[in-house]
C-alpha cells in the first residue's frame, strides 16, 4: 500500500540579456518530473518486509527504469527511474526481521 505520492512537473528556461531592455526568456524544453511515494510493509500483510525493502533498495542501486503501474494505469507517458529508496526500520523481531517498515522511493521521469 503507497501513500503520500507526490508529483511534479517544470520546464527549463533560459535567460537573454538585451542591451537596453529587458531580458528575454526562452522555453528550452521538459524539465525533470520527479515523483515520490511512500510504501508500508507490515509481516502482519503475509510478506516479508526484508525482501520486498529489498528490492526497491536494488533497484535505487542499479538505477532500474520502467513504466509505473497503478491500479491498472500507467502513469505519466513515460518510463520512471528508481532514483532513491530510504528505508525505516520501525519493528524489529528478537530473530533479526523486520516485522514493520516504511520505504519512500523517489523516481525521475526516464525519456
């Protein structure tokens, strides 16, 4: 279950300076779209927090990219890429597992 997504969009600008009158700015093109969301894991769900956590934290690592499906749809038109995945370890079992986490990923826009 993810909560707390938050999307954004910007385009890239660029100054020229004019003699004797104002700047004049001109639109270059797409900006980044960064998006974040964060992801409860929870033992109590059937699934292993460690495994799941995992696999977000790899992705970060290796810089995976795809498309990001949501209750069916796609989102954005664009494939995302894993930019960033912070885990918080919020219980802990006497053998070691995470019974509790909370895992923010944060994506780019991948063109």
């Amino acid at each position: 279950t993810y909560s707390d997504m938050q999307r954004s969009s910007s385009s890239r600008w660029q100054s020229h300076e004019i003699i004797g009158g104002a700047p004049k700015r001109e639109m270059l093109g797409e900006g980044e779209s960064p998006l974040s969301f964060s992801i409860h894991l929870s033992a109590a769900s059937g699934i292993s927090p460690d495994r799941e956590a995992e696999k977000w934290l790899e992705a970060a690592r290796k810089g995976r990219t795809g498309y990001l499906v949501i209750g069916g749809k796609i989102v954005g038109n664009h494939r995302w890429s894993v930019t960033k995945a912070t885990l918080f370890q919020n219980a802990v079992g006497n053998n070691g597992k995470t019974l509790s986490a909370d895992l923010t990923v944060t994506m780019e826009g991948y063109r």
